[in-house]
C-alpha cells in the first residue's frame, strides 16, 4: 500500500511540473535558509561548551558604585580575588587567574615576532579549562617561572621540522619580549577552537609574570587589571554563593585606596560570557551580542513556517485540481481516513525531497555564507554533535514533522469533505473556513515581510549613522604604529622619540606624528578619586578616563584647544615628579562643575597623589564606538615604550610613504617588529558584529519576502481557479482587463493592508529595544513604516498581476464551454 502510495506521489510531483518546481523550490528555499541560520546561530551558541566543567565555570565581575551610580564594570580584578575565594570557600573548588598581553613579542634565532594574543597564566588554568594537550613535559605545567605552552599553530610557525612530533620540541627554549630569561616550552596545545571566548596563541606561566613584574602581581589589593576564573563545586548555589562577597569584600577591599568606590563582586557564568557581555569593560573575550543572535534564530523558524504556509496554499490550489480523481476515488470505496493518509504521504514526500535538496544546498552555499557574511566557515559545524547542536536537531525534526502533519492534513480534509457528486462534476465551491485560514496565513507572511523590511531598514540606517557619524577627530589617513616594546626605557628615549617624530614629519606624504598610550577606538584606562585642591575642595571626588600623550597629538588628531592650550615639549620629563601639566575635554569640565571652559584653565586638582594644573580645554570627542557615551577625558603628558604612534599622512602615495617610515622605524628602534593599521578600518572593526547582523538580516529578509510572494501567488491562483467562469462572463459582457486586474486584486491588497498595520507596532516594539543598546542612535520616523508597507504592496500587487492578467486575458470560450 505503501509503494502504491510513493508511485502516486511520484507520478503526481511529474505530470504536474510547474507546480510540483515551485512547491518543492519553495520549500528547499525555505529549509536552506533557516539550516544557514541555524548553522551560525549554532556557533554563536556553542561558545565554551567544549569545556566538560563549563556549567561549574564562573568568571569574577568586578563592579565599582560611587554615590549610588555605577563607574566602572568589568572583567578586570585584583590578583588576589582567585586564591582567596578558594581559600576561604568550600564552594569553590578550583581558581585560576589570567594577566592579558595584547602581543607578546617573541625572540628566536635573533629574530624578533609579534604574537597576539598571549595569556600569563597558572598552573590550575589547564584543569579547568579543557585545552587538548597534544605533547607536554612530565610535570605540573606552568607552575614554574619561565614555562610556555604553545598552540600547534605557534609550534608550526617556530618549529616546522617538528610537525606531528611536538614532543621533540619539549624543553626548547624561546626570549619573550625584553625578558632576559629564557623561557622553555614545556607543552604544545591544540589550537584553541572558534568557538572558545578565549584566544590566545601562548600560554605563559603567571609565576614569569610575578617575577618579572614585582611581587604585586601576586599579593595586591589595588593593583587591578587581572582576570579570574573559578570552577564552583557540583550542585552549588550561585546566588548563596554570591550572598557572602559583600563580606567578603569588607575583609579584604581597599577600594578607598583604589577608586574610593564601593566594591561590588559578582559572578558571571562562563556560558554568559561570549553572548551577554558587551557591556562589561576591558573583555578579552569574544563576545557578540545575545540578544541578536536569538532574533535570528527566531527568524530562521518564521522562514521555515512561511515555507510550509506557502506548501499549504500552494498545495490547496493543486489539491482542488485534482477534485475527480478525489471523487472517483471516493466513489469506488475510498474511505476518509485512506485519502488523509495519501495526502500525508505526498506531503512527507514533497518535504523529504526539499530536505534532501536543502541540506545540498546548504553544503554548497556554506563557503559562499561564511566568505559574504564575515563568518569562519571552518566553525560552521551544523553536522557535529554536540549537546546545543543536538537540541537544534530536535527542534528542527520536531518542526518538520508538524510541518508534514499540517501542510498534509490541510489539503486532505479539503477534498475529502464535499459531497461526491460535486467532487466527480469539479464543482468546488468556497469554504468559509478555508477561505479564511488561507487569508490569516498571507497576513501573517506579509506581517513578518514588512516587519522585517522595517527592521533591516532601521539596522541599515543605524550602521550608516554610526560609520558616517562626526567622531570629533580626524580619523582618515590616520596610520598607527605598533609601540617599540623591545627598545629599553632609559634617559634618552624622550628625545629619541622627539627626533623620530621629526624626521618622520619630514617625510614628504607625512603631516605629522605623534605617540600615546591609546589610539581612537581603543579602551582607555581610568583616574579615580580626582579631588579639587585649595578653596574648590567641595569634599567630592570624581573618576575620568585618561590617556598618556605627546604635545604633537591636538595637531595629530586636530583636536584644536577651546580655552588654554595643548602640551608643549617643556611639559615632558623624565622625572615623574617634574610633570604636572594636563588637558581636560569638555566633557570633564562639565563633570567638574565648571560654567565654562576657560574657568577650568589654570585650576588645580588631585590625584595619584599629587597636584595638577589643567593648562587647556580640547572638544569632546568619540573614543570609543556609539555603542557608548562620550565620558570625560584627562590628557596626561608622559612618553613610555609601550606608546603607540599615529601618523597624519597627506598622500595618495601611501605604499611608498609606508616603505619609509618602516626603514626610518627600524634605524631608531632595531629589534622592533614593523606593525601598522589604518584607523578608520580600526574604528570600523568596532561595529563589526552590527555590520554583520545587518548583511545576515538583509539577506535573509530578502528571501522571507520571495517565500511569502511565492505564497501569495498561490493564493492567488486559487482564487482565479475558482472565478474562473464569472471572469468568463464579465468579459462576455464588456470588462477590461484592467477592472478584471483591479477586481482580482483588490481584496489581496487587503490583505496586505492588514498586514502593514499589524506589523507597525511590532516592528517598532523590537527596534526601539535595539536601538537602545546605542548611546546614539537614529530615531523611528513614521515614514518607514509606510514606504515599507507600500514596498511589500508593489511587491504583492507584481506577483498577483502575474494571475491576474493571466486570467483577464483568457479566452472566455474555454471557460463557459461546459457550461
């Protein structure tokens, strides 16, 4: 029975090409975008779950409250926090505290490289962590000063003769930025997945660290710029857990110390950390942003559900094509259940060939996604089994198999309800409900179209105020410098920075240069407890972010001075004692409680323990992303090796100009890797993730808008079926075919109508929450919505002309010929 079923279902789909093409196609359409999405979605929520202990994983959260507002909240800590919560807390089993190095400067052969990133780390990191050891020394790695572990990828670049054999590189030795010890490789990793929140290319051992930076790095309470993870033992409460920090904090915070703050520990689930942490400060994770990522997993089962809708229309109008065979059927014994059953068969059939062909199409079009949509296809592992791909399975098998049962079903108690004799004649008269159903499913395509139509919109229009947004600098033919790392801080280095910056200047397509510890873009450190000084005291301290600079970085970045002026060189020193000079933005005079800018020049304030004249006022300015507002800003005049230098440049010329300034950089700073960015592409990386949320939604809304099309031409074929002798008989009496357009047409507009209204305030509910996570943001403008729903009109009123204008134009003849 079952065969005979199958050979029906095949025989079927053939003789009826055109619409077997366009039900299979827009299935496999349909099944293909949302195995896309799910397959990005899958990665975004793996994050971390290949650590076998991620559930009993937490990071610390540090927040810093003064007078009830928060100041500061990050990932960063002092380095004691770890050990002493494993110390004095039964409930946390294990802990392992991280020092972050950017790049990590590696010396071997007498060639010096850059590695980016690398992490200090200690012995317990790997026991928490599940990094795959791949070759190791017989001892506790990392519990000693001077051990590394490298990734393959590292182990490949240093030590290709030992590839697949790391373990003969065991015990090699590597010179690790200007360290004079020697540093031995005691374990290769493999390299870290995609899908960890945590990359690096080295591991070091925190032990080096301490010894290289000073027993604070291991001991202090005020000290903070370090990282910590804890491994909580099974079935522990975390709120219980988190109920006894504030005691914690009491016994041992020095925060008055530090920021004057009130000290607030928290901890963070590791399974948080890559979706739900955009709003934590100084992350060295990968992060993206959760609530996106669930948006489009949302919408990658709408498309699916819109694929089936178009199944069920489209599946109505071939049905009813088919109402003699039904008849004959019925007539010669054909029970109820026995055409349902058939019916279903051809449903799982249709669905099963479109999953076939979908999950082709998706391995063919992976690469295509991944290249276009700024995704590593190499993490797009929808076929792996892992526990959150496997709850995606299910959900997608569950909703197919419902999808079967409805799009079959439907169709089949269609034609098994009239009466046979109708059925035999081809009378197929309107059923109310039916009718109606197949009007609530066009609404809800076409309410999903237009409210994706206003999403993409609004996301485009965002991402192009937030690119093309006056930052208050000069961000184009902006080069920046990796800092000389290797070269040695003595007496001379002030000057041989000025003289390096002077003969760079010199260069024909430079206009200037300069050298700071920050650059436009990047996360700037901050200044807690400022304190007004002599009769200002007003009892008050205030937090600022800073950035160390040279007196060329105003003319750099034009950042020209509203009142006093920018550094000069006199301002510099060697002796820490002598500088005392700094430059607020306009944003820290208005936080100090000044009328104006030029009130502000000349005062004095407190802060790391000693007096500082504000000598000028400069612009507020975007340091960060729009994600963020501008905050006040401290210019502080010192040089350090570790300051990274800008370059103004004014020419076209720019592989030229950059072939000089590499060989001037390696006749003053030999040693030194050669390193540059340009920092608008720099600035853009900020907004990476938008920019990729915005392709991905506009992609994929172009194909919800095909998908309901597709629908609505179903509809529409249905409805001209069925009208098919009365526009017989108006053209035998005279209509036009454009009032016999206009009359088919006019109750799918409708439809559309109903559609544009009902997608307005969810639209505009889901994008104000959106556009809340930007400081500054566009605003909605009615308009939108409008042109949105006259644009997802246009597009219905094309796709049903294509009927329309098909039936007007028939011959009358044919279609009064039985009658």
């Amino acid at each position: 029975m079952i065969r005979n079923h199958l050979k029906l279902v095949l025989r079927n789909l053939w003789h009826r090409k055109a619409q077997s093409f366009i039900l299979i196609g827009g299935l496999t359409i349909g099944m293909t975008a949302c195995i896309l999405l799910l397959q990005y979605v899958n990665f975004e929520l793996s994050f971390d779950t290949f650590h076998d202990k991620q559930d009993q994983i937490y990071r610390v959260v540090n927040e810093r409250i003064q007078e009830g507002k928060t100041v500061q909240k990050g990932t960063i800590t002092y380095p004691t926090i770890g050990p002493t919560l494993r110390e004095e807390f039964p409930e946390v089993t294990n802990a392992t505290r991280i020092a972050y190095s950017s790049n990590v400067m590696i010396t071997k052969n007498d060639e010096v490289n850059q590695v980016e990133p690398g992490l200090w780390v200690d012995e317990h990191f790997l026991e928490i962590f599940d990094f795959e050891i791949i070759a190791k020394e017989d001892i506790i790695l990392l519990n000693e000063p001077n051990e590394l572990v490298l990734t393959r990828h590292l182990a490949n670049r240093y030590f290709p003769a030992a590839k697949d054999d790391y373990q003969s590189i065991i015990g090699q030795e590597m010179q690790i930025d200007r360290d004079e010890h020697l540093y031995k490789i005691v374990g290769v990793i493999e390299d870290v997945p995609a899908n960890s929140s945590l990359q690096f290319e080295i591991l070091g051992s925190y032990a080096s660290f301490v010894r290289y930076m000073g027993e604070g790095a291991d001991n202090s309470w005020t000290w903070s710029d370090f990282y910590h993870y804890v491994e909580l033992a099974p079935e522990t409460k975390v709120e219980d857990l988190e109920a006894k920090l504030p005691a914690f904090s009491e016994r041992h915070f020095r925060g008055t110390e530090v920021s004057g703050s009130e000290e607030v520990f928290t901890l963070q689930p590791l399974s948080e950390a890559h979706l739900y942490s955009e709003n934590l400060e100084y992350e060295i994770g990968t992060t993206a942003n959760g609530r996106a990522i669930w948006s489009l997993l949302i919408i990658a089962f709408f498309i699916l559900m819109l694929a089936w809708v178009n199944y069920v229309n489209l599946s109505s109008v071939k049905a009813i094509e088919r109402s003699k065979e039904v008849g004959v059927r019925k007539v010669i014994g054909a029970s109820k259940f026995q055409l349902i059953r058939q019916f279903l068969i051809e449903a799982a059939g249709v669905n099963i060939i479109s999953l076939i062909f979908a999950l082709g199409l998706t391995w063919l079009l992976t690469p295509w996604f991944g290249n276009n949509f700024g995704v590593d296809v190499a993490s797009l592992k929808f076929w792996s089994l892992n526990l959150t791909n496997i709850y995606l399975f299910l959900a997608l098998f569950s909703l197919i198999t419902l999808g079967i049962l409805v799009s079959g079903a439907y169709p089949a108690y269609l034609l098994s309800s009239p009466q046979i004799s109708n059925v035999i004649k081809g009378i197929f008269t309107k059923h109310r409900g039916g009718e109606t159903l197949r009007k609530v499913l066009v609404v809800f395509q076409f309410t999903m179209s237009i409210a994706l139509i206003v999403g993409t919109w609004l996301v485009t229009k965002q991402i192009d105020y937030m690119t093309k947004q006056d930052l208050g600098f000069e961000a184009e033919q902006i080069m920046t410098l990796n800092p000389p790392e290797m070269t040695a801080w003595d007496s001379t280095f002030i000057n041989k920075m000025d003289v390096f910056k002077s003969e760079l200047a010199a260069i024909s397509g430079i206009e200037s240069a300069s050298t700071s510890s920050r650059s436009p873009g990047q996360r700037t450190g901050r200044i807690f407890q400022i304190e007004k000084t002599g009769e200002q005291v007003d009892g008050q301290s205030y937090t600022a972010n800073f950035i160390n600079t040279d007196f060329e970085y105003a003319k750099t970045y034009g950042l020209e001075p509203i009142a006093g002026r920018f550094f000069r060189a006199s301002d510099h020193s060697l002796d820490w004692e002598a500088i005392d000079k700094i430059v607020v933005t306009e944003a820290g005079v208005d936080m100090l409680g000044y009328a104006s800018n030029d009130e502000i020049v000349h005062q004095k304030f407190n802060f790391w323990g000693k007096n500082w004249e504000v000598v000028g006022v400069v612009p507020d300015f975007h340091q960060r992303s729009l994600h963020h507002n501008i905050e006040p800003m401290v210019f502080i005049p010192t040089y350090s090796t570790n300051n990274l230098l800008s370059l103004q440049l004014n020419t076209q010329n720019i592989d030229q100009t950059i072939a000089q300034v590499q060989a001037l950089y390696k006749d003053f700073f030999p040693g030194n890797t050669f390193s540059y960015q340009f920092l608008d592409e720099n600035f853009q990386r900020l907004y990476e993730a938008d920019l990729r949320f915005g392709r991905i939604l506009s992609f994929f809304t172009l194909l919800t808008i095909f998908i309901a099309c597709l629908g609505l031409f179903g509809l529409a074929s249905y409805s001209t079926f069925l009208r098919t002798k009365e526009i017989g008989i108006r053209k035998v009496l005279g209509a036009s075919t454009t009032s016999i357009t206009a009359l088919l047409s006019k109750d799918f507009l409708k439809l559309i109508l109903i559609a544009t209204f009902t997608a307005t305030p969810l639209a505009w509910y889901f994008m104000q929450h959106w556009l809340k996570e930007f400081a500054y943001h566009i605003h909605i403008q009615w308009w939108i919505f409008a042109i949105s729903g006259l644009l997802a009109l246009g597009v219905a009123l094309l796709t049903i002309s294509v009927q329309s204008v098909k039936a007007a134009l028939a011959n009358p003849i044919n279609s009064l010929r039985n009658d």
